[in-house]
C-alpha cells in the first residue's frame, strides 16, 4: 500500500503535520517548564593569576555557603582562557550566578582529551580546591556589579 501524506495507526489515520504539532506543543510547554525552574542570575568575571601571570585552563567553582538548594540545586563554574578571564555560567554559557554568599575554588588541572575529564594533579597544591578552607568568598546580590577583578593566586 502506498501513502502519501498519511499514516496509518490501529485503523486511524494521521497526517504527519498532526504529529509535528502535537511535538511542538509538548516541547514548548517543557521549554517554558525549565525556564521558569532557573534562579535569576547576574553575571560574574575576573582574571586570575598564578604567581604574577595569567593563566588558562584554571577551574573556578562557586560553592553555596548554605549547601547545596535541595529545591533548585545550581552548579556555577568556568574555566580561565589565555589571558586569565573567566565569566562565570550556572544554566548557559555565561548567564552568570544565582544571589548567595559563595566560598570561590580555584583548581590548576589537565584535560584529559580521551575522556573528556579534567583533573590532577592540582598545580596550585591544593591550597585552593576545599571550599571549607579557602580564603575567597562573594556575595553575589541584585543590581551590584560582580567583578572580582586580579584574583593572585600561588604555587608557593
């Protein structure tokens, strides 16, 4: 049997434009679903620098002070490119971190380009991985700029 246009189901028939709108439908209500979901953020950058120069491939994580939101648990971080700059992303590339008081890690790893996992040993020894122990915090608030600036870290 040839169709053209048509799909039959159980006897039924269906055109194929009724599926796609039946899809579009369902994806737009689950797109708008997750977008309202999402925290507000506001948008957070620096530079960093290991013993006097910039460097890339530093991981910079943002941990919560409060723990982890059981509710609506967010993860913000970025990576430093050539120059030390990093803007810091929680949904999309970018968009910045949600209001909170953070403890800020820093992490001077590898890439590993077979598994696509990034990892040690830490260049910087640890000092700045425990978000317990580290010396670098931020409030991130509504309407104020979040620029860290020259963030100096060390490897001595």
């Amino acid at each position: 049997m040839i169709s053209l246009g048509i799909v039959r189901l159980n006897g039924s028939s269906f055109r194929p434009i009724a599926y796609l709108t039946i899809f579009a439908g369902l994806a737009g209500v689950l797109g708008c679903s997750e977008q309202s979901n999402r925290k507000p953020t506001f948008p957070v950058t620096g530079t960093v620098h290991v013993d006097g120069k910039p460097v890339e491939g530093i991981r910079v994580e943002l941990h919560d002070s409060k723990g982890l939101d059981p509710k609506q648990p967010t993860y913000s971080s970025a990576f430093t490119d050539a120059e030390g700059k990093f803007v810091l992303s929680t949904y999309d590339n970018g968009d910045g971190v949600p209001e909170g008081d953070y403890a800020i890690t820093y992490m001077w790893g590898k890439l590993n380009v077979m598994s696509m996992a990034y990892g040690g040993p830490d260049k910087l020894k640890n000092k700045y991985v425990d978000p317990k122990k580290t010396p670098f915090k931020l409030s991130v608030t509504k309407g104020k700029p979040n620029e860290l600036g020259v963030v100096e870290l060390t490897t001595k």
